[in-house]
C-alpha cells in the first residue's frame, strides 16, 4: 500500500473523516464503520484515551494512502511532564502506524507562553528519537486569543515534529462572539436563542458577526499556513444561536427560526459549502503543497437509515435503532467528504 504522511509534497491535502463507535453496542458498529470509509475512500481520524483503545480500534479501519491521524483525551495538557510522556507513548508504539496525534490547548498556556514553547521542544526531541513518529498537533481549541496562537505557532517553527490544528468551528465561535460584544456591549451571544423574542431586530447583527468570524478564520489560515509547516484542521459547522453545543455540525444544513429573515425561516450557518470552499481555498493557497490535511470532524447528526449491504453484520441483533443511527451518521460524513473533496479540487 503507498503510504503518504504529513509533509508529503506531492500528495493532494487528504480527506479524513471521524472513526469511531458512535453509538452504544458492539463491534459490528466499527464494522459498519469501517465498510463505509472504504466506500467513500476517506481516511481515518480516531478518538483515543489509551493506547490499547487505538490499538483495538485500529484494526477495524480499512487500509487507505494516508495513514489515520488520532485525536488523544481533551484532558491531555502538555504543559504536565506526565501527559507529555502519554503522548510519547502513543508516538512510540504507533511509529509508521498513525500520521498525527491531536492534543488541546489549555487556557492556562496563555500566561506561560515561553514555557509552552520549551515543552514543546522537548516532547519533539523525543519524537525525533524514533523513525515514523507522528507528528504532534496542537489544536486551537480553548477560545484565546488567535493572535496568541499564531504567535506560538510562530515560536515553534524550528520543531519540525510539532504542529498547529485549526478548529475552524473552535476559532469562528470564538471570533463570532467577540464581534457581536464589540457592538452590543451590554449582550452577548450567548444570552441569545432562535426562539429568544429580541432575535428578530438583531438578525442582522448576528449575522454580520458570523460572517466577519470566517473572515478572521481565513486571516489566522492564512498566518499559520504562510510558515510553510503542515497544518491539519478540524472542519465542521455551527452557529452561535445553536443551544449547548453550538458546532460539530454538517455543513449542509440551516438554523430554523420561528421568523422570517431574509424571505426565509432560518439563518445561514457559519461556513455552508460556500465558507468551506472559501477556507479550503485559504488553506491551498497558504500551505505548501502537501502540508495540509483535513478532517471532517462532524457530531450533532440524529436519525436512521436502513442497513442495506450493511444488513449482514447485524444478523444478531434484535433491535437495530443504533445500527440504522450509525448508518445514518456515516452517510452524512459521506456527503460531506464529497462536499469537502469538490472543494479540494476546485482549488487546485
């Protein structure tokens, strides 16, 4: 199998998409998983707290060109001695297996920006220790100020084994929430819902914020793909009038409001497939050939879809509401991989 990593220069940006066992029961689900990305043809990204999880995940993904990058624990802080050597770990005992290792940033950094840049020195000097190690990602994900982690990205240019993640629904959110303040001090985005009756006289507001955010995304695109490392980002949809969890979303889909906007009744989401086009094109055009990967990291889908050609893998379960859950989830993904890889070629 041809086999292209991070940085490889004549390989076209790869398409990832998330894999994982998304809903309750048993393996079947990862073997569901695993016969629809070889369908699509769309490489893996997986979520990992241990390494014997990746290790027993790992076997249901599919071979595919690019190797599978691993998004590790949310609570994984590199600044702690004994998380740098869990990342270690994982970089030791799947050298030549996965690509990357995803890893948070932490509010806290801000403060310690020098000692951010040390550490992360080091864990690279051990990577270095082994052929085929991963590279290490550090993902915009906290809501700091992007001028702060352009500046870090910055520092860390000469660690040629430690990188940046974009989040680019992490860093919109962020920047939609600032803009929206810088107008309406006294309000923020956050007090607000579709159903919340203020809504109707500050749509446009709103809106304008959203759309200056993916502007500011493009900027922080633009200013880390510039300094010529391989850049991976995180891709999926949202909108800050969204109750809870506000991105994670398809991007083929709207936000109802119980009102007309715009001769319809519902807004715009932050990218749709035009913003997506318009970051893809960012990041083409910023990173060197080859130096950028994406992921579809895509959460907030509900509904079912029948089994099909999948039907044979679930012939011992009795009820199958979380297997058509998973189906249903996967073919989103797969719609927008296409999205994603239409995009992708158009760039070029």
């Amino acid at each position: 199998m041809n086999v292209a990593r991070p940085g490889d220069r004549d390989a076209p940006g790869p398409v990832h998409g998330l894999f994982q066992r998304r809903f309750a029961g048993d393996d079947a689900l990862l073997e569901l998983a695993g016969l629809r990305f070889a369908q699509m043809g769309v490489a893996a990204e997986l979520y990992a707290d241990t390494p014997d999880e990746l290790e027993r995940t790992l076997r249901f993904v599919p071979p595919h060109r690019y190797l599978p990058t691993v998004h590790l624990n949310r609570g994984v802080n590199v600044l702690s001695e004994q998380d740098r050597s869990r990342v270690a770990e994982f970089a030791d005992r799947f050298a030549g297996r996965v690509a990357g290792l995803v890893v948070h940033d932490k509010s806290e950094m801000v403060a310690q920006t020098d000692h951010v840049v040390e550490v992360m020195r080091e864990l690279e000097a051990r990577l270095r220790e082994r052929p085929g190690r991963p590279m290490v990602f550090l993902e915009y994900a906290v809501g700091s100020e992007p001028e702060w982690f352009i500046e870090l990205a910055e520092r860390l240019l000469d660690a040629e084994q430690i990188s940046c993640c974009i989040d680019i629904g992490h860093v919109g959110m962020r920047q939609a929430s600032a803009r929206f303040k810088r107008s309406h001090p006294g309000l923020g985005l956050g007090a607000l819902s579709p159903g919340d009756g203020r809504l109707p006289g500050l749509a446009a507001d709103v809106q304008d914020a959203v759309d200056g955010a993916r502007r500011d995304v493009i900027d922080v695109i633009r200013s880390i793909g510039s300094f010529g490392k391989h850049v991976h980002f995180h891709l999926h949809d949202g909108h800050p009038l969204i109750p809870g969890l506000k991105d994670h979303f398809t991007f083929l889909t709207q936000l109802p409001i119980p009102f007309s906007y715009q001769g319809r009744q519902s807004l715009s989401m932050m990218y749709g497939p035009g913003g997506l086009q318009s970051v893809i094109w960012a990041a083409t055009e910023a990173c060197r050939p080859g130096r950028a990967s994406f992921t579809l990291e895509i959460h907030q889908v509900e509904g079912r879809l029948p089994l099909a050609d999948a039907s044979r893998l679930f012939a011992h379960w009795r009820d199958l509401t979380n297997a058509e859950r998973m189906n249903y989830w996967l073919s989103v993904l797969g719609e927008n991989a296409i999205l994603l890889s239409e995009c992708l070629a158009a760039s070029v």
